[in-house]
C-alpha cells in the first residue's frame, strides 16, 4: 500500500530539498579537500575561528592561524616540540591570546614583523639578573612541586599556580606537573585553570602537592542540546533538565533508562524487572498524557534520530536533554506531547589518538525474595485447616502430615525443600566498552565497541548484547563539513519457554511446596521430574520449575542497524545549512520450542502428564521494520549592537514500514527438532502482516535577547500524519517563551554573592499522533452469509468516524533558576500545568447494532505539578563535595470523558484517570456476635474473615459501597546523589524513590494468596494472621484461593503500599598517580567498587514494589550488583 499525504499546502520543496542533499552528500564524500584562500592578517588581534572542542599540539596551533591569516612563522622544530597540547573550545579567540595559551609554559615569546611573518624565540632573560634571584631563591624561598588533574586523573597542562598574595606564579607543564618557589613553608597556593572551579591549597610545610579540580559548570557557558540544535543554558526559557557523561557512568549500569532513573525531576522511570534482556522500562514525563491507546511515553531522539535508548551503550553517550515543556519541545509538534529525551553521542577529537577501555565484572544477586513457608508439616496442616474452612475436604491425612513433623533428617522421603534456594543463584555478569578516538584539524573519528554478557539469577536466562559505532567528520574547507555515523547492535536472548510479562517462571518457583522435590527416584530405578506431591490435589497447580526448564526454551535474535549522514555548509558567516539522512533497520528473530516431559507424582511415583499440549511444538516468528528520516534547516544568528537574534527554519519527513511473519507446529519426531518443516501439517498454525505510516513537517523557532537579559523563544511546527483522516491530518503546534536574568541587571551588580537568577514562562501546544493505524478507515472481514448456502462475503466489521483529529496538549509553565555563592546553593523549580484534549476514546455501542465501537475525539485530562531540584559544590584543598535532591508530585484530573466507567477501579470527571474504586476494609470478625450486628456480608463470613464498611448506611455490603481511594499515582517520587573527593579517592551515592502508590493485587497475588495453585503462605501471614479472638485485626484466618469471604469482594485488604526507598547506588573510586601511569604508558587508570540496589526500605511483601504498578505480585526481582571495575585511557 502507497502512504501518501494529501490534502496539504503543495511544497515540492520537500522533494527538492531530499534530491539536492543526497546529490550534495555523494559529491562531497567524492571530492579531494581543499582550501580557500587565507583572510587577510591584522596582527595578534587576528579573529582564529574554533568550529569544535579540540586538543591542539604547538605546530597544530601554527597551522591553524596560518590558514586562516597571511602570517607564517619562524621557528626552531628541537625547542618547541616540548610545548604541552592546549585544550580549545568551539568559538573565536584572538591569535595573540591563543599564542600566550600556547606558548608562554616553556617560556617562549613571539613577535609580528612587516612582512607577514611570526618570529617564535626563547624569552629573553637578564644574567645578571637571574644569578641574584637564584641567590635570593636559595636563601629566602621555599621550593613546592606537584600535580595538577582532574577529576577522572587525568593532568592539566597549561594549569595557573600563583602564590597567594603575590604575582609568584607558574604553569603546569604536559603531565600537569609543576614547580614553583614560595616565599615561606606556610604559603597558600590558588590553582586555576579554564572551566574548572578554583582551589585555594595551604602548603603546611608540605613540598608536595596534588590537586584535583573540579568543573565549574557555572564559569562556563554550558552548552544544552535543544530541538534542531544547541542553545546557551543561561538563555534557556523552556525547562530542560541535563544530564552529563560522566554523571550517567558513575553507575555501571548497561541500560541507559536506568541510569536516568532519579536524577531528572519530572521523569519518572519504573524498572520493569532485573530479568535479562527484558530492558523496556515505563517512562513517564510529567505523569500520564492521555488515558487513549496513544501512550504516554516520551519521544526519544539519539542524535536527532527516533530510536530505543537500550541499543546505547552508555560510555558513547556525551549528554542527555529531558524537554519538559511546551516551549522547548514544540518543535516537534505531533510527536512532543509527552516529551522529548534528547541523546548525543559523543564524537572525535582532534589531536593525539586516545584509547579509553572500560570494564568491569558484577555478581548479582536477587534484592528482595518473599519468605514462604518451607516447612512442610505446618504447609500441609495449615492447607487442610483452610480447605475445611472452605468447606472442602482436606488434602493430607494427619498421618501423613505426621510422617513430615517426625523426620525433619529424612529430606529424601521427607523434605522440607527450600525452593527459592534451589533456584535463585548469584550470577557473575560483565562488561567490556573500548573507545578509540582522534584527528587532526579538518578530519575526526571516533569508534567504539561494546560487549555485554548477563546470566540470569534462575536456570534458563542469558543474555548477550553486542554495539559498535563509528563516527566520522571532515571539513572539506572553511565552509562545508560532512559526516558519518554507523550504529550496529546485536542482543541474543535465551529465557524460559513460559516467559511473559506474567513472569511464569517466578510463579512456578513460588507455587511449588515443600513437601516435594524437583526429580525423585522412581520405582525402576530411574530419575524422573515431580509434577507434585500427590493426586489427590484436584486443583491444578504450577508447573514444576526444574520440569519447566528442561521442556525447552525462548531464544530471540534482535538486529538494529543505524547508518546517518550529515552535511553542514556555512551559506555565509550568520547563514548556516544543516542536513541529515538516516535509515533505521531492525530485525527481530523468535523461536520458542516446547516438548513434553513426563513427571510423577511424589506420594507414590505415579505417572502424572503434566504439559500444556496447546504449547508443544515450534513457534517462529520474524519481524522486520525500515525507518527513513530526512531533515533540513537553515540557522540565521545576528547581532546589531545588543541585539542577538537566531532564526531556525527546517523541514522534516519521516516514512516507517514492518512486516512480521510466524508459524507453529505441534508434532514433532523428536524433541532434537527444531525447525518447523520436521513438524507435522496438522494443527500447525500462521500468520502475518505489515504496517507502514509516514509523516511530514515543517517547523522553525525565533530566539531573541537583549544584552543576555530578556530573552523571548517562539516555535512552530506543523505537521501531516498518515494515520489520520486526509480532512484533518494536519496540525499546527505553537510556543512562546520568555525568560528575564534578574542577576545581570545593573542594579544587581553589587550582589557580589548572587551567580544566577532567572525567571522562565512558557505556553504552548503539542500533538500526539500515536493515535493507531487508521482509525478512521473502515474495516472489512470475511464472513459467510447463514441463508445463501454458508457463500462467502465480506462485511463492515466496525464503525468510524472521518472527523477524528489530533490528541493535543497545552502546557504552562512557570519557572524559577537560582545559584550563589559560587554553586554553593542553587536551585531550579518549576510550575506547570498540562491539560491534554480531544483525546480518542472508543464510545460504548448497543450489541444489537453487530459493529464494534468507533474511535471519537472525546476525552480531557488535566495534570497539574511541580519539579524542584536543589544542589550544592563547594571545593576545601584537597576534598569536594557536590550534592544535588529532586523532587516531583503531580495531581490527575479527567476533566471530560463521554462514559464513566466502574469496576475495581473508576474513571469519572473530577477523579484520577483509573482511581482505585473499592469496598472498605474494616478489620477481621472477631465473634458471631460481630457478625450478627454488622451489615449484611456477601459469603456468610465466620469469625475470623474480612468486615467491609457500609458506606451508603444501606444494611448491606455491596457494589454501591464501594469508595474511591488514593494511591492510583504516587504523591511524590524523588531522587538525590553525593559525591565527595579527596585527593586521589571518590566516593558517589545514589537514591532514589516513590511515596504514596499503592497496588491492587486481589486477583493477581500469587505468592502472597495463601495456597494459590498450591502456593506457600508467606512466614509474615503465618505468623499474623487471625487465630482466634482478640488474636488480631490485620488479616484473616488461613484460607485458600477462592475463598468468598476474603477473595470474592473486591476491597481494600488487598490494596498495598507500594511506596519505597532505595539505595541504587553506592560506589567508591581511586584515581592511580599520573607519574605511575606514565610508567606504564597510560595517561590515566580509574579503580572502582560499585553497589547497585544495596537495600530498599518498603512495606511492599513481595519481590519489587517497582513492578508493583502493574498489579503482579510475582515479578523477576530487581538485582543487588556487586561491581569490580577499571576505566583506562592510553
């Protein structure tokens, strides 16, 4: 099927724009570099362009002012080569200053001639002077050495060392090392230099020293990626929260989502499970968008490309920018109404090449397991007093439970066997990332590689994913740069053949009892698997889990292929054009294959056929998906006087098609086979299918300040979808913001202690285009008409409605930046208020009318919130501390919704999206008297079940008594770090968590139902529950699944605090001398000890109350990671 876009503004621009790029891209990557003519000089005063962060040597410097001026210099090759390489950021600087940079730490000095030359000599010196001050110096002065790095070890040449009060200074030299004669014992030290914090240092007699700066991310003007583009932070009116490389790495984490978790305020991210290669965690900005099939998942942008973060390797990734709001996520218009997470990837360097190698080696282990009951005497006793309260018969004779309570050390004929020790393990997983990095001044690479292997904590689970990336970017001359980027990423994961999102494996594990054991000795001799304990126990109940694993396996094959290609021509010096192409390819192959395994029973080695036949069998599966992207802007800047203006203008199209492809047969020869044509014809089953979408648009932004103090943003974008009615495809999507630097106002300026303070607003509107496949198009199925003889036909399947148009969100957003003294306090805190509309809700249809219901624009919800995050840095000497809280709450509000809906959870104007909706647990019947003076319960309680209140007074407990209660959405989540250093050692804590959520687990709760497909009862149930009067008024007697008087109302007994807080991360950090690792031929060597998921404070009873949010109890608990590691940089 062709997807076009009709009904839109003709533009061939579009197509032109593609033909034109793609022209461009293969006659650039065809053509030899060249260069235009040079700028004429005018002295040391000369303008020297920067396009990039580079690392230059002296003769690189030389090259690069000659490029660009007349001049040509004059040297001695044996007396320069000792220069150290400078560090020099994107922008312009003066020759004369980048000469001073360069040469003034070997004590050379140049000089400008008429005939366009630059003389480079060694600084004149006195003799006679330098003899008496070498007197004096031996006499009166005290002589001082050391160090100068940074915070990963790595030195600082070119580093500032001056004695306090005085001008006695020096500079580090290509080893960060230095030397410098003070005036006394007792002197002080300031050591600076270019965009890190300063750091004062008291000698105390010491003759030698090691400094570690910090980074001031308040001295420099920090950079922010925004949409199309890089703004100054300083200049931002939107809210956009940043996270850098090295704040992402501190963790040794190999999913990038988690990495995010708790350091962004405003995004909540909820880890789906410690299982391997189950990676797709639930991210939220902002809270739930819309409550239609749309989602509510932000939009995730690598290098301006859509795509999934958990394909990153995390060592690649420079920054990371979470756009918040309207203003700064307007640009991308449909696709932008639950937020944008910007991702870039980190790019060569000029200068020398650099190796950095990263490992590291974890042991990991289950962070929360239920305690059951495994003794099995009590498990069986128990199992019987609750069938009999049930009125059932009960499953053991006393004897036999006898047999058990009177030989505890026969655990043959006997056991008590443990299954969670029996399955969970300690797996040893590890790491390896290798970088490798450089260039010179028109061409710069980078390639990476990375390779991750993860066992699982239970039998059946692995998981193995291999990256790599190329990146390559060349100038062809001071006004065209082109470049090249490739992403490839292999993931192989094996796991059980009952793995879903139910987590089966989790549940065989807690469903098995203890008065079994995994294989058992039959009466010929043989070995084979328990099904369980004996026939008599009607009910069906899990799979054994060692039965389980051996029937097969899950395996699945996961390829991704990124390639992309930029070109970037300088029009003129305020013009700038910008063009990308990329294709995304992705390929996913699944195989499950399940035999029948024979097992008995344990009472008496019975033969028990315990297979789900429907599953036996092969299932394959191939689904294969191309995304295509284009974008083109044009950037204007200018300044006039005070005046600075930025015009973006750009066009984007986007194309995505998928094809899947399955077949399962169920009879096999052998259990050796495993592809589908040895199985047999009958039964087998197929399917398939494609999709495809395509969108378009066009969008631009003005920025606007004035002296860096009133700042004002406007975005614009239009967008066409084909997934939307051609009448009504096309949306225009607005911001406008605006931002006043309190702190740069004249009248500020002797508020020396003050570094920031700025207030931001912002409105705007954003789409949601996730809006299905064609919701407005008609259906037609195949069906055969009952009175012509069963012929065949087709038939409307489902109504529609051509006048649906896009789910749109309109935010506002008020916002506070502040900063003092330095860093030592600050603060970012912001207001917003989200109301998204026309949201496409599915409106209930009468049976009678044989169509299903069709998709209208009808819904409104609200969320009203606020995001606070508050930090602190401060260096003394040789320790630091820098320490940074956030913290997000948000209020749900459905605002519209054309049917109101009611069951265990409600959703009504006024109320929270899916607001839990429950009858009220009111203690445990203590007597019969109770029961006789309470309302009427459903079931015929006895003493020792559930009481419910009577919210309506009506003498009866039913569904008109149900109530609405909070916990559907947490009242706050937050997260919060500390990093201090000393000298060479580091240390980095992190936390994290949510208050006030709370689960439903009535109906989804094994492991914590008491005999729930023969689950054990939990120890703290066993140890609480009711058992006899008084005894207590939390819960009930034992009792089995399906029993009325606890199980058969929904209420709030079964309503958990899901809230926690959890230590995700301590880790502990030593910097290896430089002098040592030049021994070595290293620049550098980082040893770490890392702890991920040390300890969670909930009152959550079952393995992770993250998973909570989902209902199950049974989950593949998160891991506690016990890390080794090194990072190398040669």
């Amino acid at each position: 099927m062709k997807i076009k876009l009709t009904n839109r503004p003709p533009c061939p621009l579009g197509k032109v724009l593609l033909r034109f790029f793609m022209k461009s891209i293969i006659f650039l990557f065809c053509s030899i570099s060249f260069a235009l003519t040079p700028i004429s000089g005018v002295g040391q005063n000369a303008e020297i362009i920067v396009d990039s962060d580079v690392t230059l040597n002296v003769k690189q410097v030389f090259r690069l002012i000659n490029k660009q001026t007349d001049y040509k210099f004059v040297y001695r090759h044996d007396l320069i080569k000792i220069a150290p390489d400078i560090d020099l950021k994107k922008g312009v600087i003066k020759a004369g200053d980048l000469l001073d940079k360069c040469l003034s730490p070997i004590s050379f000095t140049y000089k400008f001639t008429d005939g366009s030359t630059i003389v480079v000599k060694k600084s004149p010196v006195d003799s006679s002077v330098n003899n008496l001050v070498e007197i004096l110096d031996k006499k009166l002065q005290f002589q001082v050495s050391g160090t100068i790095m940074d915070n990963e070890g790595m030195p600082l040449p070119g580093a500032n060392i001056v004695e306090k009060g005085t001008s006695n200074g020096v500079t580090a030299d290509f080893d960060g090392k230095f030397s410098i004669q003070v005036q006394e014992a007792n002197a002080t030290l300031i050591i600076s230099y270019i965009g890190f914090t300063k750091q004062e240092i008291s000698l105390n007699g010491r003759s030698n020293v090691t400094a570690v700066l910090k980074e001031d991310a308040a001295g420099l003007d920090e950079v922010v990626v925004v949409g199309y583009g890089t703004q100054k932070k300083e200049n931002l009116t939107g809210s956009v929260a940043t996270v850098s490389s090295d704040e992402l790495i501190k963790r040794p984490a190999a999913n990038v989502e988690n990495l995010l978790q708790g350091r962004v305020p405003g995004l909540q991210v909820s880890s789906s499970s410690g299982k391997p290669g189950d990676e797709g965690n639930t991210l939220r900005i902002r809270g739930i968008g819309t409550f239609s099939g749309a989602g509510s998942s932000p939009l995730v942008l690598i290098n301006g490309i859509s795509g999934d973060m958990t394909n990153l390797d995390p060592n690649d990734i420079e920054s990371v920018s979470v756009l918040k709001d309207a203003a700064s996520s307007a640009i991308y218009g449909a696709r932008a109404a639950n937020g944008v997470i910007l991702i870039t990837t980190k790019q060569g360097k000029a200068g020398s090449l650099v190796i950095d190698y990263h490992g590291n080696i974890q042991a990991q282990s289950a962070s929360r397991l239920p305690d059951l009951l495994y003794n099995s005497a009590d498990y069986m006793q128990f199992w019987n007093e609750a069938r009999i309260r049930n009125g059932q018969a009960p499953h053991f004779t006393q004897a036999e439970i006898d047999g058990f309570r009177n030989n505890p050390n026969d655990p043959v004929n006997y056991p008590n066997f443990n299954w969670i020790d029996h399955t969970f393990n300690t797996a040893i997983a590890h790491n390896q990332s290798f970088r490798i990095s450089g260039g010179n001044e028109k061409t710069v690479f980078s390639a990476s590689l990375g390779y991750l292997d993860q066992p699982g904590i239970t039998s059946n689970y692995e998981y193995q994913k291999f990256n790599g990336r190329v990146t390559v970017d060349s100038r062809l001359n001071d006004w065209i740069k082109i470049g090249g980027d490739i992403q490839f990423v292999n993931k192989d994961i094996t796991r059980s053949n009952w793995d879903n999102n139910v987590d089966y494996q989790i549940l065989a594990i807690y469903g098995a009892g203890p008065n079994y054991t995994p294989t058992m000795t039959l009466p010929d001799g043989s070995t084979g698997y328990v099904a369980r304990y004996s026939a008599d126990i009607a009910e069906w109940t899990v799979r054994n889990p060692d039965a389980q694993d051996a029937s097969g396996l899950m395996t699945e094959t996961r390829y991704n292929v990124l390639p992309q290609f930029y070109s970037e021509v300088n029009l003129t010096n305020n013009l700038t054009w910008n063009s990308k192409y990329a294709l995304t390819i992705d390929n996913n192959q699944y195989k499950n294959h399940e035999h029948a395994v024979d097992n008995y029973y344990f009472k008496d080695g019975s033969y028990a056929h315990n297979n789900a036949t429907w599953r036996l069998g092969v299932e394959d599966r191939w689904t294969t998906s191309k995304l295509s992207t284009f974008y083109s802007t044009l950037n204007y800047t200018k300044s006039l006087n005070d005046n600075n203006f930025s015009v973006l203008a750009g066009y984007n199209q986007e194309g995505f098609k998928d094809r899947y492809l399955r077949g399962q047969r169920i009879n096999f020869p052998t259990n050796d086979l495993k592809e589908l044509d040895a199985g047999a014809t009958n039964g087998q089953s197929t399917g398939g299918g494609a999709t495809e979408w395509a969108i378009q648009s066009y969008f631009g932004r003005i920025n606007y300040d004035y002296q860096g103090k009133y700042l004002l943003e406007a975005n614009a974008r239009y967008d066409g979808t084909s997934r939307i009615s051609p009448d009504t495809r096309w949306g225009f999507f607005p911001s406008l913001s605006a931002g006043w630097r309190i702190s740069e106002e004249a009248f500020m300026d002797k508020v020396d202690w003050l570094g920031n303070l700025k207030l931001r607003a912002s409105w705007g509107q954003l789409g949601n285009q996730n809006v299905g496949l064609y919701p407005y198009q008609e259906v037609l199925s195949t069906t055969s008409y009952p009175f012509i003889n069963s012929e065949p036909g087709v038939i409307q399947s489902r109504m529609v409605d051509k006048s649906l148009k896009w789910e749109t969100t309109t935010m506002t957003d008020l916002g506070v930046d502040f900063s003092m003294l330095n860093g030592l306090f600050s603060f970012t805190f912001d207001w917003y208020d989200k109301i998204t509309d026309d949201i496409l809700y599915q409106i209930p249809v009468p049976a009678s009318i044989g169509l299903s219901a069709p998709t209208v624009n009808f819904g409104k919800m609200k969320n009203t919130g606020i995001d606070l995050v508050v930090g602190s840095q401060k260096s003394f000497g040789d320790f630091s501390y820098s320490t940074s809280v956030n913290y997000s709450s948000y209020k749900n509000e459905v605002l519209e919704i054309l049917s109101p809906t009611y069951g265990n959870t409600t959703t009504q104007v006024g109320l929270p999206f899916n607001s839990h909706y429950l009858i009220e647990f009111d203690g445990i019947f203590q007597n019969q008297t109770e029961i006789d003076a309470a309302a009427v319960h459903p079931f015929n309680p006895k003493p020792g079940d559930l009481k419910f209140k009577d919210a309506n007074g009506d003498g009866t407990i039913n569904a008109d008594d149900r109530v609405v209660v909070d916990g559907a959405y947490p009242k706050f989540f937050y997260g919060g770090t500390l990093d201090l250093s000393w000298k060479n050692f580091d240390l980095s804590l992190f936390f994290q968590g949510v208050e006030g959520s709370k689960a439903h687990v009535q109906t989804l709760a094994w492991g914590l139902t008491p005999y729930m497909q023969g689950s054990p009862p939990t120890l703290d149930f066993v140890k609480n529950r009711w058992t006899g009067e008084g005894s207590t008024n939390s819960h009930p007697a034992m009792f089995v699944t399906g029993y009325g008087p606890v199980t058969g109302t929904p209420n709030t007994y079964w309503l958990l605090d899901s809230s926690y807080f959890r230590l995700k991360n301590l880790s502990i950090g030593y910097n290896i001398p430089t002098d040592i690792c030049k021994t070595i031929g290293l620049q550098g060597i980082n040893i770490y000890m890392s702890g991920d998921n040390l300890f969670t404070i909930t009152q959550w009873p079952g393995s992770d109350p993250e998973k909570a949010n989902t209902g199950w109890f049974t989950a593949y608990p998160q891991l506690t990671t016990y890390t080794m590691g090194v990072k190398l940089k040669i």
